[in-house]
C-alpha cells in the first residue's frame, strides 16, 4: 500500500494541512487526523524521493512537499515514529536529516538517502542517532555531498570519521551504495562481512594509496563501481582481495587515448566485468 496515495492524498483531499490554515484554526481548531490514524500503522513502504509516475498531483508547476504534511503531523504532536511499522524508507533528496529520524522505526530493512548535503554539525549529530532507531537495516543508501567551503571543520575530514563508523554499526548490512569521500573511509568498510551487494562512487582520491589486497568481503556478490578514471576503477579492485561474480564499471571521465596498455591489461585479466564508458 502506497502510503503517499492512500494517506497524504486523503489528507490533501479531505483537509487543507498548515500552509492553508487560518491563524483561527490555528488557535481554535486542530485538523481531524482520523484519516492518518486509520492508515499508518498499514504502511510498510514510503517513498518520497521525486513524482508519481501518472499522478495528476502537479500543482503550481511541482510536485506537493510531503515533507510539508511530516511536520504538519510533528506540529500536532504525532507520536514518533509516525509509521511505526514501515519497512522500507527512501527519502527525498536534500530534505532535512532532523525531520527523517521521526519516520525511522525498529522494524526498518532498507532506508535510502539518495541525496544530501553535509552539515558538519546537524548531519553528524542525525546520523549518529540514525543506527539506535532502525538496528535491522539491511540494505543502505547514503549519498552525501560536500558542499561547505566555509566551514571551521574541513566536512572530509569530519565524515572520514563519522560516516564509516554510523555505516558499520549495521555489522548485518546485505546491500550498499555509498561515496566515500576518503581513502580511509573506504578501508572501514572491510568491517562488513555480510555484505552482497556493493556500489560506490568513487574518486581517485579516495582511493588514493589504498593497498593491494586490504578489502575482504567474504559474502560480496556484486560490486559495481562509479568512478572518475580507469585508474581510480583498477585501483580499487586491486584493493579488494578475491573479485565478486558480478563486476560493473561506469566511468565518467574517459578519453579515448587514456586507455594505456598496462590499464587494458589490468581489466582483461577479471573474470566477470562489465564496463560503461
């Protein structure tokens, strides 16, 4: 059941929420939640990461903010979590970490962060608290991106820390996607030994000085790699100790020319590959 169909559609058909309240309703009514109450406790999938495929929703030339209706179900005291048996959670690009943690529940299996930018401070202070509110997490989306040159703290540095430790508390984690920002934060990973499912996106940065053989993930079926060279992607395979099955490289930044001979070699000598120029 689609929680976004069946709960905030009814809630936007049946009842105007905060951005169309009056400052009487504010002071003198609250809004019938009958509907909600009926619904959340059904829900086991929320997506609110972009539109609905065919969805006549469009108003004003975007999609409605579900985001909006979250703090509008905060704003009249909904205990959290407000879905307390949802499963599986995608979250919409660039939303605030605060408010996502009130959607996260013990009974959670796959939560994906597909975009969002790193506040030293907040993000660090969120996803710490993250791995307490949903333990049986399985499967893990986390996309940050740096975006604060001003900052006291250099946010590479912060996350070469942070991050790796929030992902790891997750020791039965099956499935990642994830870009770590450095080479350490890479090394961490190791951790992970029931991984199956590995993409990363990474740069040759971040794997820069990586040593040969320093990965093991005994479970690992599947490894794709985003990357921004050849180099970066032979470099991070060399630093994973026995290849997974299913290999798949997706660069970005590829010239023709910048292919040498030892690079080619290097790729012909994998088992299963598959390459995306």
């Amino acid at each position: 059941m689609s929680f976004y169909v069946h709960v905030f559609t009814a809630f936007q058909a049946e009842l105007p929420l905060i951005p169309q309240l009056t400052t009487e309703a504010y002071c003198d009514t609250e809004p019938d939640l009958s509907i909600f109450y009926k619904y959340f406790h059904r829900v086991r999938k929320l997506d609110v990461s972009g539109s609905l495929q065919g969805s006549p929703m469009r108003r004003s030339g975007r999609y409605p903010d579900v985001t909006d209706d979250l703090s509008a179900l905060l704003y009249y005291a909904v205990p959290s979590p407000l879905l307390p048996n949802l499963r599986h959670l995608t979250w919409a690009p660039g939303a605030s970490l605060n408010l996502l943690r009130h959607l996260l529940s013990p009974h959670l299996l796959s939560l994906k962060i597909p975009s969002n930018r790193w506040v030293p401070v907040s993000s660090l202070f969120v996803l710490a608290k993250i791995p307490g509110l949903c333990p049986k997490i399985k499967s893990l989306t986390l996309q940050l991106h740096w975006s604060e040159p001003g900052a006291v703290m250099n946010p590479r540095e912060t996350a070469q820390y942070c991050i790796p430790r929030v992902i790891c508390c997750w020791r039965n984690l099956e499935e990642l996607d994830y870009n770590p920002p450095t080479t350490e934060s890479v090394r961490r990973l190791s951790v992970l030994s029931s991984l199956r499912i590995l993409r990363l996106q990474v740069i040759n940065q971040s794997v820069f000085n990586l040593p040969p053989d320093s990965l093991s993930f005994p479970s690992l079926h599947t490894l794709q790699l985003q990357v921004d060279t050849l180099e970066t992607a032979i470099a991070m395979m060399k630093a994973i100790k026995g290849l997974p099955k299913s290999l798949k490289i997706v660069v970005s930044n590829f010239r023709r020319g910048n292919c040498s001979r030892e690079n080619a070699a290097a790729l012909l000598l994998l088992p299963f590959w598959e390459m995306i120029l």
